[in-house]
C-alpha cells in the first residue's frame, strides 16, 4: 500500500473533521429518526433534499475514532480507485469502520468496489449517498441484498415548521368517527405551539420551499438544479438520443401547465414516439422530479396508462409556468395538489382530486365551497373533506371542510 494514499486518507481524516463541525448547526430532519441499523445503507432522492446533511449529522453521532469520510468527486479528480481508498482507511482506522461516502455516484463500477468491501470486512459499515438517484437505484441489481436504500423526499409541513422555526408540532391524528372535533381540537394546539405566528402564510411560504435547498437558494436557481437532474443523471443512466434529451426540459414545461396530460398529446408536440414519451416521463420520476399517481376506481387502484403527474416541488412547476407567462392564478391549484400528492405515499387521484386512506380528499385555493363535493355520487362509501388554503374548520352534510396546513400535518 504506498505511502502516497496512505497520506491521502490520513489528510482526508483531519480535513472532514473539521468539515464535518459546519453541520452541527443543522437541525435533524424528524422523519429520520435513524437511518437504520444496516451495514450498507444508501440514500436516494430529488437533489436538494439534504442528504449531506442527513450523513453528516449521523457522522457526527458516530465515535471519532470509528469513522471516515470522503467525497467521491475527489477520488475522481485524483484518479483513484475507490476499494484501494476504503482498504487504507480500513488499515489505518480499523476493521469495525464506520465510512461515509457522498456522491458516491460520481465514481464509475463503484457498485463493485462496494460490494467487494462489504463481503471481505464483515464489520464495516458504509453509508452513501449520490445526487443520482437513478444511479443509485439502479445498483440494486447488485447490491439489493445487501444494501438498505433510504428516500429522501422534500419535507413535510411539520418538518419544515421544526427546520425554518424550531417549533416541534405532534401529528395530527384523523380520527375517522369524529374528524370534526379532532380537526378544532388540533386547530387550538397548533395555534398554542406558534406562539403568535399564524399558520396560513407559514403554509404559503412552505408551498414554495419545500426543500431544504431552497432554504439558502434562490427560487430562480432551481433551473440549475433540474438541468444537472435531466443533463448529468439522466443523459449518463438512460440510453436516449442526445436530441431526446434535449427535448427532457421542455417535456417539464409542458407539465407545468397542467397535471392532465396524454402520452399522444405530448408525442404530437415533442415530435417523438409515445414510448418514447412513456421512458422519459419515467426518468423524471426516478430522479424525483415528478410523481405519478393511479386512479381510483371501486376501492382499489386500476394500473393502466390512466395516470396523472404531480411536481415533488411545486416550485419547479411555478419556475417553469412562469417562462410559458401563465399566470400564477391558473397554476395555483395545481401547486396545491402537487404539495398534497408529495407528502402522501399510497395516494390515487379521483374525480374528486384524491382517495386517501379511507378519505375522499378535495383540494383548493380559499375561495373553495362545498358545491363541487356535495354533487359527487361516486365513493360514497368514503369520508369527504375538503383540504383548503384557508384557516375555518366547516362540516355541511357529513363534508368536512379543513385548512390544508392541518390535513398536511397528518404525516
């Protein structure tokens, strides 16, 4: 082993440690309460989640003497070979290490390194993250055994209240037999737990930043964020034509405009295939940009090309609207359910926006009345509320009419 990665390692041990103290300032995200107990662990998610952050925090938690941290961009820069890197550290620090890897994306046939450390250290532990999410999904073909992969989605509205305000909210708990009385009773604490801050410009400011990213970012930069996504993730893992890829960013455009889309409608625009169409849009969904959401139909899902796409951010969509001049009045409502159907896994779209969990859920802007849902038939087995950017708490036959902000506080 030369002494030229020897040092390597010894100098990266002292730089990280002094890099790492940068992230005692961060609050821990509360939806991990740990990242698990696995050997090997690997993060994923949209670019601009905090999974750096995530790593650190956890790096700090771990015993000084037992971990090691390095970024894969510098392995690359110096043209090193990542097994020769962790077999150094594991020669200076120990067997039972503790190695943190971020970007591990980066490094090519890394899936292979990784797997060959793991299986000949058999008390070594690697946590790793990457900004691909695509690269990283894809090394469960090889390491699904033995990796546990972690999502790192954008955070939740209790989240981002403890994140941006230091203020720890409960959940809220739904009770189906009474949502009425647990709503008003949820209502009162959370007025409590603010302390004088009012919950609906909170709610407003968190449909706009619902990503750590965008907490010391720019709006305007998230551009840049979705471009490294199309441009550095996708272009490297699908194998498209470079003038599909091209054609990537204005397929978002054209679901900025609206959550309604036909995979022969955007064929037609984007003059390419319907399969085509079916790839790319499943691209952006690997790499967290959109979501796709099922139908509901007779108390379960149907699975068929009858989907809807929302926004994991919804201001990718309000950044990408705004450069085709729509209107911020036209795009609203969608941003509301992009928000709903980013925070909520097991969700399916209905006539009436959504069915969540037993709840036949309609979303809206806080101009939203009770006529629409009172005209529904289909469901009816289902409890109806209304989620809206408002701030009163209504019932009108058997509909329950609830602030958004409460309804997101559920997760």
């Amino acid at each position: 082993m030369g002494t030229e990665m020897l040092s390597f390692v010894k100098k990266s041990k002292v730089d990280y440690e002094q890099t790492a103290q940068a992230y005692r300032k961060y609050k821990k995200r509360f939806i991990f309460k740990d990242l698990g107990k696995g050997r090997l662990r690997i993060m994923y998610g949209l670019r601009g989640t905090g999974k750096t952050t995530l790593m650190f925090q956890e790096y700090l938690e771990t015993s000084e003497k037992k971990r090691f941290y390095f970024h894969a961009n510098e392995i690359k820069l110096l043209n090193l070979k990542l097994l020769e890197v962790l077999e150094a550290a594991i020669y200076l620090f120990g067997r039972d290490l503790h190695i943190f890897i971020d970007e591990v994306s980066r490094l090519e046939g890394w899936e292979e390194h990784i797997k060959v450390a793991y299986d000949k250290y058999p008390k070594l532990k690697i946590l790793l993250t990457g900004s691909s999410s695509l690269n990283l999904l894809n090394s469960k073909k090889l390491l699904a055994r033995r990796a546990g992969y972690i999502h790192v989605p954008p955070l939740s509205f209790r989240e981002y209240v403890y994140l941006k305000y230091g203020i720890y909210l409960d959940p809220f708990k739904l009770r189906e037999g009474d949502v009425l009385r647990s709503s008003i009773q949820y209502s009162i604490y959370l007025g409590e737990k603010l302390k004088g801050k009012k919950p609906l410009p909170i709610f407003q400011e968190y449909l706009l930043t619902n990503l750590p990213y965008l907490f010391e970012h720019d709006n305007d930069t998230l551009g840049d964020l979705v471009e490294k996504a199309i441009f550095l993730d996708i272009a490297e893992e699908a194998n498209f034509e470079a003038s599909t890829i091209g054609k990537m960013e204005r397929l978002i455009l054209l679901l900025s405009a609206s959550n309604k889309i036909t995979y022969e409608g955007i064929s037609k625009d984007l003059g390419i295939s319907k399969s085509t169409v079916s790839q790319m849009l499943t691209y952006l969904e690997k790499s967290g940009i959109i979501k796709k959401v099922y139908p509901y139909k007779q108390g379960k899902s149907i699975v068929r090309k009858e989907w809807k796409y929302y926004f994991m951010v919804p201001a990718i969509r309000d950044y990408y609207a705004q450069k085709l001049v729509i209107p911020d009045s036209e795009i609203h409502g969608n941003m509301l359910e992009d928000i709903v159907a980013s925070n909520l896994d097991g969700i399916f779209f209905s006539d009436i926006d959504f069915v969540y969990k037993g709840l036949l859920v309609e979303v809206g802007s806080k101009s939203k009345g009770f006529s629409q849902m009172k005209k529904t038939k289909s469901i009816m087995h289902l409890k109806k509320i209304i989620a809206y950017e408002g701030l009163d708490i209504q019932e009108e036959q058997g509909i329950i009419k609830i602030p958004l902000y409460l309804f997101l506080s559920i997760i």
